[in-house]
C-alpha cells in the first residue's frame, strides 16, 4: 500500500490457493453450519475460480486499488471515492437523538392552533 502524490491510498494484492475446494470440504465437514456461509463466499469467487488436474480448485487474483478504481484480474469491480481527509479529521458534529421517554422530545413539534 501507498499514497500518492494527492494523498489517495493506492497499491495491489495477489491471493491464490490451490486445492480450495479439499480446503472448504474439510470445513464443512467439521463445521456443517457454515455450508451456506460457504457456499455464498464460492459463489462471489467464482469468476476466480478454475479447475485443475493437479491443483483441484484454484483461486487466483489480483487486486488493484487506487483512484481510479478497484479491479480484479483487470476487470473493474468498484469505484473508490477520494478519501477526505479534512472530514476524517473534523467529522460534522451529530445531534444527540431525541429521548424516548415520553416526554414528548422526540416527537415533531405543531405550533399550537389559533383563533380567531
């Protein structure tokens, strides 16, 4: 990871895993409760997956993050927004809420009617 020259947090990962799926078999055979888990997290994958004849499953990718964006394998998947510093430093104040305690605080206040 680095920063650029305005600051912007920029850099690459890699990750791969041969056999992947012997690894999330054991898993779930140990731990039945976590197949749905699991499964969802294969199923996001899966752009990044390939079989082999002597790796089983492999999970390859390539992260690049920076201004421009976010992409996987040279496909982009998200953009990235500035990152302001300025605010991170001095977040707006937030009003305390309202007390829910029947006081009537947290209700909307009606001017009261007139006549006339």
């Amino acid at each position: 990871m680095k920063f650029d020259a305005n600051l912007q947090p920029s850099g690459t990962a890699d990750l791969s895993a041969d056999h992947l799926d012997e690894f999330t078999a054991a898993i779930t055979s140990a731990y039945p409760q976590v197949q749905d888990t699991i499964s969802q997290a294969e199923a996001q994958l899966s752009p990044y997956l390939s079989t082999t004849s002597t790796g089983g499953q492999t999970l390859g990718m390539n992260l690049v993050y920076g201004p421009p964006g976010i992409t996987i394998n040279g496909q982009k998947v998200a953009d990235m927004p500035p990152v302001n510093w300025d605010a991170l430093e001095n977040p707006p104040a937030t009003p305390a809420p309202a007390p829910d305690d029947g006081s009537g605080a947290d209700s909307p206040t009606t001017p009261p009617a007139t006549s006339q």
